[in-house]
C-alpha cells in the first residue's frame, strides 16, 4: 500500500517526460513498465501520472510497488533469528515475496488475472491484497530494481556502522545471495526500466526525511529523526551502488537535481534513446 499520495503539483514535476513516457508505452503495447530509483526520488509519483494518463487514454493499468512484497512482520522476524537479526527490518533484498512477485509477473504476461499485493508502512505490515484483476499494462516501482551483486572485494568493505556489528559480513552474505539467486534472474522481465538517479546518498536521506513527514501528516505516525536515520542505513550499500551506475545493463538512467528536477533534455526520439540502453 503507497502511504504517499502524489498531488497534481506533484506530478507536474515529470510533465515534460509524462506524455512521451506515455506514447512510448501505448504505442509499444508494453505489458510491464518498470521504474527504479531510491527512496524519495519520485517512482510513486511518476507510476501514479502514467497510470492516470494511460486509463485516460482507454488502457487497465495496474500500478504495484517492490515494497508491496514485503515479507509479514512475522516472517521477517524469523528471519532474523534463522538469519542475522538486520533482517527484521523490512528493506533489503531478502525481505521481499520474490517468488510471488515471479509468479504475478509470469500470469500478467500470460494474460491471467492476478492478486496484487499491499503493504501498509505505517503498520509495517502486509494487509489485504488488491482484488483480482487483468491489466493491458503493469507498471511496477521499487528502490533496488536492477540491482546487482557485488564482489566478495566490494562487499568485505564496510559502508556504514551497521557493517561493524558482530556478524554484520553475514547480512551482507545474505542479501548478496539472494541479489544473486533470486533477484538478478527477474530483471530481464522488468523491460524498460527507467532508473532515476538521484544526486547523492545525502540528498536520498532528505528525501526519505519528507516522505516520512507527509506520512504523518496523512496517518498521524511515523518516525522521528533518530529512528528514521536509523531505518535509512540498511539501504545505503546497494543505493550508493546503483547511483554509481552498478545496475542491470537495460535500464536507461533519468538523473535528477537536489529539486527533483530532470537534467536530461527529453530525446527527439524516445524509442531510439531507449535502444541505446540496451545495445
């Protein structure tokens, strides 16, 4: 479940790109949009203007977050005691329902009707699903879509003071296995992926810091300052990584000013420009 609820300001910000996003989908007949960026940069808000375009324009679309497959609070908390105990925080590869994001996928392309999942963040966990549904095109968002594993070089240094807890060299294992294993083999279906890039891991923590505001403007919950530094560590590794441009080789990167404004001039050609990511 996506607590934030763009506006029409809010979309306003991608206008420029909105339309030729949408021509470009509508006249591909894409089944699966995927759009990748860490948190805050703008995936929600960018999912809900295509959707919103695209059923204007006579289209089902079905919009789903990476977050929505989180694994239970329950679940996670199994985790961390089979695990390392990081992993009852939700967040990192490994916390998510990736064979039912595999098998939701594998049915949308087949054309089948499919169960949509919802996560509620100020509850921290899942509630009920979506109803059934079939849908001309998914559009599905997520902070580390197209992330790929790192070296055992890479992953022995640490990046942050969570690395330096006893056994941490055992949670990064963990989530680089499953990047590895369960992750990487489900980007090839995750075509096109827009990445956008935002500036830098600090810009990244104050956008997360407003998100988290206009939560508890809308629940009345949320976390403080101290809790949500400490919630953003998790995801520093693989966030830096993808900014660096460590990410699958068919995603085609959108980078972002510390506005969130686009820096790149949108392309006489959109198809073309895509092409380019995937030569």
């Amino acid at each position: 479940m996506r607590d934030f609820k763009p506006t029409n300001k809010d979309i306003g910000v991608h206008c420029t790109w909105l339309p030729a996003l949408v021509q470009y989908i509508s006249l591909h007949q894409l089944k699966i949009f995927a759009i990748s960026g860490a948190q805050g940069c703008g995936k929600t808000t960018l999912a809900a203007g295509l959707q919103q375009a695209l059923q204007q324009s006579g289209m089902g679309v079905g919009v789903v977050s990476l977050d929505d497959y989180y694994l239970s609070r329950n679940e996670r908390q199994k985790l961390a005691e089979q695990v390392h105990p990081l992993l009852s925080q939700r967040g990192v590869p490994g916390t998510h329902h990736i064979s039912r994001l595999q098998q939701d996928l594998a049915a949308h392309l087949a054309g089948q009707l499919i169960t949509l999942p919802r996560f509620d963040k100020a509850l921290d966990d899942v509630v009920a699903d979506a109803p059934p549904s079939r849908y001309d095109v998914l559009i599905i968002e997520g902070w580390c879509l197209g992330a790929l594993p790192q070296s055992a070089a890479e992953l022995a240094v640490p990046v942050n003071a969570l690395d330096l807890l006893p056994d941490a060299q055992l949670w990064r294992q963990f989530q680089n296995d499953q990047l590895l294993q369960h992750y990487q083999p489900l980007w090839p279906l995750l075509q096109p992926m827009l990445y956008l890039q935002a500036p830098d891991w600090l810009t990244v923590c104050t956008w997360r810091q407003q998100q988290e505001a206009a939560l508890w403007l809308q629940r009345g919950v949320g976390m403080d300052a101290v809790a949500l530094s400490q919630f953003m560590l998790p995801f520093q590794r693989w966030t830096e990584a993808m900014l660096r441009g460590e990410l699958m080789r068919m995603a085609q990167v959108l980078p972002f000013d510390r506005d969130r404004q686009i820096i790149t001039s949108l392309p006489a050609d959109l198809g073309s420009w895509w092409a380019k990511s995937q030569s």
